[in-house]
C-alpha cells in the first residue's frame, strides 16, 4: 500500500525557533507508526542546543514547523497516558473537514445547474455556497462566480502565502504554457500534480488527465475524488484512502505518467525526496520505463537536491509566478526558481522567444546569457546571468565576485574576510573538516533508531528473560 513507507535515517538540519532560543533541529526518522497530528504521521526530529533537552528527541509535524500552526509536540521518550490519546483522537475529529469529498462532489453538481446569477462564493469562508444557504453569510464578503472562475479555482481561492506552509504562490500563464507543452512533447498522457493546482487546471482544459494532490481541502469543493484528493507531499500521507487507490491505479495502469511537483520553498527537500523516490520505485513495480518528475525549486537549493536525489539535473528555465513580488520572470533579476528533472537535459526544449538557446556542446538548452566554458566543459552560470571563470578557484563564478587571496576564494568586493569561514563547516559541532549533514555525533543515534525500528534491538522483555 502508498502509506507503508520504509524509515529514512538521513540527517536534515534546519534552524525552528522555540520559546527561549533558536536551536538546530536534526530529522533523524520519518515512518508511519510515528504519533500522528492532524497532517499525518509526525517525524522524529533531535534539537542540538545549549539547554537542558539538548540532544533529546521528539516528534512534531512534519508540514508546519511553527507550533502555532500544528500544536503537536510530542517527547520520544515520553509515556502518552490513553486519556491524553483519546482527547488527541476527539480534538482531531472535531477539526474534520466541513464536507467529505463525496458531499463536495454532491454540491458541485447542484452548484453547477444553478442560474449565473444564483452562484456565489463566500471568500470570508471560502466555499461555494448553495441558494438556501445565502443567509447565513449575509455579513459575509461574497461574490459571484463566472464559468471560468468555477474551472479555475486559484482565481478564487484567496493563496496561503507562507514559504513555511502552504506557500501557495501561482504560476504565470507564460510558465503554465511551458510545462504544459513539455508534458505534451514527452508524450505524457496523464499527470499527478502535486501541489501545483494551476497546471492541473490547465491539463483539465485541454483534455489531459490529471489527479491534483495537495493539502488544502479547499480544492475539493472544485473536483470530484477522481481527479483530487488531500495529500501531504512531506510524509507522504493520503488522507482518504480513496486517493490512494486512484494514485495506485494511475500507476499502475496508465503507461506515460509524469509527477509535477511545486513545495514550499521552506520545506524539506529531504523529506520531499523521499516521498519523489516512493513514487517513482512504486511506478518501477508495474512499467519499466521510468516515472518523469518536475520539481519547482530554487537554483540555491541544488546542492540540497543533488544530495538526496542525484539523478536529477536542473533546467535553466525560469519559474515565474503572478503573486510572488521576488520571484518574477521580469524582473531585473529574474526568478530564481527553476525545474528539477530526472529527464534528459536535451529532450526538454526551452522557448527561444523567451530568451534560451541550445548549446551543442552541453546537449542541452540554457539561457542565452549562459555561455559555454570550455576550462569547465560546460555551461555554468545558473542565475542567468553570465558567470567568469576564475583561474585560481578553478571554477565559473558570479561576474559581481573577485577572487581574494586572503580568504582563498572568490567572494563580493568589500566583504569581511574570514566571516565565510566562520560559517562554514559543521554547525553542530564546529567541526571545519566535514559539513553539519555528515557529522558523526550523530551517527550512533540515527544508527540505535535504525535497529529499533527495524527490529534489531533487543526489548526491555528481552532483556528481563536473560
């Protein structure tokens, strides 16, 4: 089944904020027996410290890294007596959504025989409402809803905007068309979109078949289960088990599938990599050919990808997105965001009226202010803009730097030599020889859970028998 996922023992570092300090928190398992919150199964995280719980672990969500967003907080060494079980049983059912899905696909059939006049949404409560229901959101700020509107909810749907969450940044027309026409050259057939709710609008137009998976129940109102279901992209948890058996069918049976997927920028690529890696061995159960995937991700955070998946190469293509001030393709600067992709780098071609090309050399489209590199063998510049090569560092860098005897590396003018050095290494234990994901300190915890969980470590019973 989708939900039974294997433990990961990867280490993630990011900064989460607590009452009286900022600390560095350490993923050290995700799996499905983990305590469950109201996303689904939590992760085992370990806070590194100063402070009385350094080094303890714990489990929280695995989607909101502010408490106030998920309460959940739980000691992995604590006793969670039943009461307190069942009170977590009681308050995450008292917070269901206002309709199941299939009462949600009952509305939108009657929604949509109404007269034009007679539909409204209620964006205080965001929900199509229905003719006797009028008068409960009298006080409500309401308003009528066209057609196009009702087969393109990200024109109602006011967007989270927390790179933390949601993150519900839409795309532009212009990156719609792109990816549209990249699947269609593909020869793909059917798409699973994962978090991006404007291609899926676009594959529903256009009459190709598409299933949206994401976290906010308020697509559902919009779509039958055949083509949504609530799904969240960081463990990898269907909240209807219906979902799940269309996902598995979609699979299974279709035969040139592609996964398009957009996170929130401040998410955990590693746990997304994981739930990326499910589906792609999952598809490798019943075709050989393997699954085509599109990550929308930031340029800076390559390395992050690399690490986890190192299959994947990234696109010069830039992502641009209608409600986002930073990440707009006209800018001066342009977006950062990109696509990341396990297909060949020269089977997706990139408009030229937009501003690509191809480069023989590479086999592969760039940006036209991407220039080869011959010391490099190959087109290095990733912000597009044109990168130098720097003879001394022996490699392409940003066109602003020079390169600074003292700190030994090419770094802005006027900067403060010595501080990059500061910042590097391990952030755990300050340790210059190797990075924070590759610190030993931990390898003895990640390796005890490993045994735990898999059964190789002996129980208290066990020990009580000797």
């Amino acid at each position: 089944m989708l939900n039974n996922f294997r433990p990961v023992y990867r280490l993630l570092i990011y900064n989460m904020a607590d009452r009286t300090n900022s600390s560095s928190i350490v993923v050290v398992s995700t799996n499905m027996s983990h305590p469950h919150c109201l996303h689904g199964p939590t992760v085992l995280f370990q806070r590194f410290g100063k402070g009385k719980n350094e080094h303890r672990q714990f489990y929280a969500c695995s989607a909101y890294r502010d408490r106030k967003d998920c309460s959940f907080f739980q000691w992995s060494d604590e006793k969670v007596s039943e009461e307190r079980k069942l009170l977590r049983d009681q308050f995450r059912k008292s917070l269901k959504m206002p309709f199941t899905q299939d009462e949600y696909h009952l509305r939108l059939k009657e929604y949509i025989n109404l007269k034009d006049a007679e539909r409204q949404y209620c964006e205080t409560c965001s929900l199509l409402i229905l003719p006797d229901e009028i008068r409960t959101h009298v006080t409500h700020d309401c308003v009528h809803v066209t057609d196009d509107q009702l087969g393109r909810p990200s024109m109602l749907l006011s967007p989270e905007t927390d790179n933390r969450k949601e993150a519900q940044y839409f795309f532009t027309d212009k990156t719609v068309g792109f990816a549209l026409e990249t699947l269609q050259n593909l020869k793909i057939n059917s798409v699973i979109c994962i978090g991006t709710p404007t291609i899926h609008e676009a594959c529903q137009r256009t009459g190709l078949t598409s299933y949206l998976l994401d976290i906010d129940h308020r697509f559902g109102q919009f779509y039958p289960s055949t083509s949504f279901g609530r799904f969240n992209m960081f463990n990898g948890y269907f909240f209807e088990s219906e979902t799940k058996k269309h996902i598995e069918s979609i699979l299974s049976e279709h035969q040139n599938v592609a996964i398009v997927i957009d996170p929130p920028f401040g998410g955990m690529a590693e746990l997304i990599s994981k739930t990326l890696t499910f589906f792609m061995e999952k598809r490798g159960e019943f075709h050989t050919r393997k699954l085509p995937v599109f990550w929308f991700f930031p340029y800076f955070l390559e390395e992050k990808i690399r690490d986890c998946l190192p299959e994947f190469h990234m696109l010069d293509y830039q992502v641009g997105y209608d409600n986002h001030q930073r990440f707009k393709t006209e800018k001066k600067h342009g977006s950062p965001v990109r696509i990341f992709t396990n297909v060949a780098l020269d089977q997706v071609a990139l408009p030229v009226a937009e501003g690509y090309k191809f480069c023989d050399i590479c086999a592969r489209w760039v940006h036209s202010q991407n220039e080869h590199c011959s010391i490099c063998t190959s087109c290095t510049a990733k912000d597009g803009h044109r990168w130098m090569h720097c003879y001394k560092c022996g490699k392409c860098v940003k066109a602003s730097r020079i390169h600074c005897d003292v700190c030994k590396h090419c770094t802005l003018p006027g900067h403060e030599c010595g501080a990059a050095e500061r910042r590097q290494g391990c952030h755990l234990c300050g340790d210059l020889q190797h990075k924070k994901r590759d610190c030993p300190k931990f390898k003895a915890t990640v390796g005890k859970r490993e045994n735990r969980d898999r059964g190789g470590a002996k129980t208290k019973r066990d020990k009580k028998s000797k």
